[in-house]
C-alpha cells in the first residue's frame, strides 16, 4: 500500500530514506534547505562520513553506490602518542574498504537520483510552523535536519542515554591536498590514521575524495577543550586552519611533517570548526498541534566523530525504518510505531555504537586498553580489532570486562 510520507532534511540520511521510501512504492515528499546545486557548489560538507563497508552495502542496495571503490582506506592505523614520541602502534584491516565521498557531491547527486526516480522535492527551510502544516498533510513525517537547533526542541533531549551535556572534543576539519601518505613513517596501506594524544586529544587522517572528482585527505582534530591541541577557534579561514594544523604538527608529530608538510586547503569551504555534545533523543517529537513526528539521523543521535560512527548509525537507523514502514503495511505511524522503531535500532546497533564511540572520548578503560596493546603487537588481534568497527555489537561485551577481554585474546594463542 502506497503510504504519503515527508522527509524532511536532504542530508545522507534523508536521501537514503526518501529513495528508499520511493522504492518501496510509496509517495514521498522531500523539504531541503538547499538545491542540489546549492549542495555542490556553495556550502562546506556536514561531515565527514568515512563509511564503512556494511553501510556501503546498504547505500548499493538502493542502487546509490556511484562512486565505487573511489578512495578507499584499507583499515585503520593507530599511534599513541606518549612523551612527545610515537608509541605503540595498531595498524589493521577494516572488514572492507573505508569510503569517504565528499557530502557535498553524494547529495546533490541523490537529490537529482530522487526527483528522476520520481519523488516530489520541496526546496524551504522548514520552520515549526511549515512542520505543522507538513505533519497535517502526511501519514508520516521524518526530520532529518542533522544537527539543526529548532529539530533539537521538537526532540527531547534523552538525559539518560545522552550521557554528555557538554562536547567532549574541540572539532577542525580540513580538506587538504598535497599529503603524500607515503611519507607517512611505516606506511603500510591508505587508512583511517589515528593520532592519539591522551591528555590532548587526538587528531586523524582519511583518504578523500572531493567533490571535484579528485583524491585528497581529511584532517580530522578532535581537542579537549582548553588544552594544547584547541587551536582553531580564532582561525577565520581555511587557509589559516591548515597552517595552526601543520604548526601542530611540526611541533609535536614531526615525524609525520615530511608527509604533509606541501598540503593546501582543497576548496575555500572546505574546512569546518565546533563543537556539539553527543546527543541521543527521544523518537517522538510532538508539535504544539499535537502531531508527531520522528527523527533520524543526526537529529536522533549525533555522535562525537571520534571514533566515526555518526554516519555509519545514520545509514543503518535508515535502513531499519525503511524495514519498519515496509513492516508497518497499512497500520497507522503512530507514537507506539515510532518508539517501538527507534528501539528496534537502538538493541539492534545504536547502543553498541553510541557507547563504543564515546569509550573513545575517555581513558581508554582497562579492557579496551589490554586489548590495543595486545593489537599493537599481533596484527591478527589488529585486523579482528578493526573490523568490529563495522559492526560495533562485536566489541561487546568483552570491550568492558577485563576476564572477557583476556579470554577474547586468547583466541589468537598460537
Ligand atoms: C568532522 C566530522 C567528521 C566525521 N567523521 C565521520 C566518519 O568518519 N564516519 C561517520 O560515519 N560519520 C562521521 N561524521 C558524522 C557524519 O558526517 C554525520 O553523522 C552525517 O553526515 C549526518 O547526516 P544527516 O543526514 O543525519 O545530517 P546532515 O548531513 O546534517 O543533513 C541534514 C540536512 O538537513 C538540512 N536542514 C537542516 N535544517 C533544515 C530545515 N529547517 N529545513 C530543511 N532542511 C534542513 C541541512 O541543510 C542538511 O542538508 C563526522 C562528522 C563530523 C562533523
């Protein structure tokens, strides 16, 4: 039965729902803040989203997967920083390879996929009286506006799971070209390159491939607030990021400066800086009206990019509503629909993702830290150590109890 559903927000998570939704048989409508050509051409990516091999699978299920094999890491490479010097180090296969197509060209491409494949697209910033008027006119209304502040009220804050109520990390994100990551000390294959600095924070590296059709590198910082590694809240341009970034690299990772030592911004908005408190909400949002609404996405659950989850759980919190509309049939979306949705992601991945990423922005407990040294010295615990992150129930529950830890690695005794 055809069902008519709005989404609203035309970021990754939004277009993989609407299209999914189209594909599904039903009438959908999709309200963004901008075109497809406003996307590409005028604004800095949301994020990042180095997407990892099972959340490439839910994109080519829906036939979205333009992009290939274009750039790929191969795993992740993980130096702990200690003294000044670079200590141990994990370097691991990934389950499969790490995309990152820049946002700006993966949404303006699908919302010319979704008009083609014959979705109605509204272009208007939704207010909160436009979602009362939307929420009236649909048997469903989704918000995937990311981390917009008026999506946040209609959203309840969930106190509990939310866990934080203050960012955890400083953020910079720089586009860079020029980065020979051949250069890089022990280079082994392109990754998803970590720096982590315990007192500081961390800062990272990940194979990118811009909007313009070329190869280049993220550089990721994530700095505690106040320390050494929180640089860029004076930077008023890109170009002035990538010189503090260098600067901090030649000062304290100069073992990595002959790497990147040429690197350039790639695009003049190609650069972003914050900060946000990793947020999970409630599933249902009610209106002044009385209507609801529910959320996805960003506006469900933003994460810390520490540990490159948020986009991963965006497309696998799509790929389970668009299970539970199919499930749904003819019966009403109602608020027991929405809750019991939310939750069915929340046991299935969610959990596991959100705890996962925020054991990230802490000292690394007991467990986790036996088990990174431990992958520091084997590369089989390193490369089953990696591909967890594609699937982040597997680290659970042994991530959190030392005796299960132990036990998980004796399972490469040889
Ligand atoms: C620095 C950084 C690095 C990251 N690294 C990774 C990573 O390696 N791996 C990973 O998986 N994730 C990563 N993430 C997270 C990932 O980028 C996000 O989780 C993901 O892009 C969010 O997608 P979304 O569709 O939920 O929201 P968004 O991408 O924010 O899209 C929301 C859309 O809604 C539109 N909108 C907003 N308000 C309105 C309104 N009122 N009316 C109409 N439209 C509206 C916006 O313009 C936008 O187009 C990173 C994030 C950051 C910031």
């Amino acid at each position: 039965m055809s069902r008519k559903i709005a989404v609203i927000g035309a970021g990754q998570a939004g277009l993989i729902c609407a299209i999914g939704l189209l594909d599904q048989g039903h009438e959908v409508t999709l309200y963004s803040d901008r075109t497809a050509s406003n996307w590409l051409n005028d604004v800095p990516p949301t994020g990042l989203n180095g997407i990892q091999h099972a959340s490439a699978q839910i994109e080519r299920r829906y036939g979205l997967d333009y992009w290939g094999s274009e750039p790929e890491a191969v795993g992740i490479d993980l130096t702990l920083v200690a003294d000044g010097q670079p200590g141990p180090r994990l370097i691991g296969r990934a389950a499969g390879p790490i995309q990152v197509v820049d946002l700006r060209l993966k949404c303006s491409r699908w919302m010319e996929e979704f008009e083609t494949r014959g979705g109605t697209l509204v272009i208007q910033s939704v207010e909160l009286e436009q979602l009362e008027a939307i929420a009236a006119q649909h048997e469903l209304t989704i918000v995937a506006a990311g981390k917009a502040k008026l999506m946040g009220e209609v959203f309840q804050r969930d106190p509990e799971r939310s866990v934080y109520d203050r960012p955890q990390r400083r953020i910079a994100m720089l586009l860079v070209k020029g980065v020979d990551d051949r250069k890089f000390p022990g280079f082994k294959f392109p990754a998803l390159k970590f720096n982590l600095f315990p007192e500081w924070g961390e800062y990272f590296w990940l194979p990118y491939f811009h909007k313009t059709g070329q190869r280049c590198y993220s550089m990721i910082f994530e700095a505690k607030p106040g320390g050494p590694m929180d640089l860029f809240d004076d930077c008023r341009s890109g170009a002035e990021a990538v010189e503090v970034g260098k600067q901090f690299v030649r000062q304290h990772a100069p073992w990595e400066l002959e790497a990147c030592e040429n690197m350039e911004l790639m695009d003049e908005m190609g650069w972003l800086k914050g900060g946000f408190p990793p947020t999970v909400r409630h599933p249902v949002g009610r209106l002044p009206s009385g209507a609801i609404v529910t959320p996805l996405g960003d506006t469900a659950m933003a994460f810390d990019p520490v540990g490159g989850q948020g986009g991963n759980n965006g497309i696998h919190m799509t790929q389970n509503l668009l299970e539970q509309v199919q499930a749904n049939g003819d019966a009403p979306f109602d608020e027991q629909w929405m809750t019991n949705t939310f939750e069915r992601h929340w046991q299935n991945f969610g959990r596991a993702a959100y705890s996962f990423n925020n054991k990230l922005l802490e000292p690394l407990e007991p467990a986790l830290a036996s088990v990174v040294m431990a992958a520091a010295k084997n590369t089989a615990i390193a490369d089953d150590f990696v591909s967890r992150f594609d699937s982040p129930n597997r680290f659970f529950p042994w991530i959190e109890d030392m005796e299960l830890a132990q036990q998980h690695l004796a399972q490469f005794a040889s």
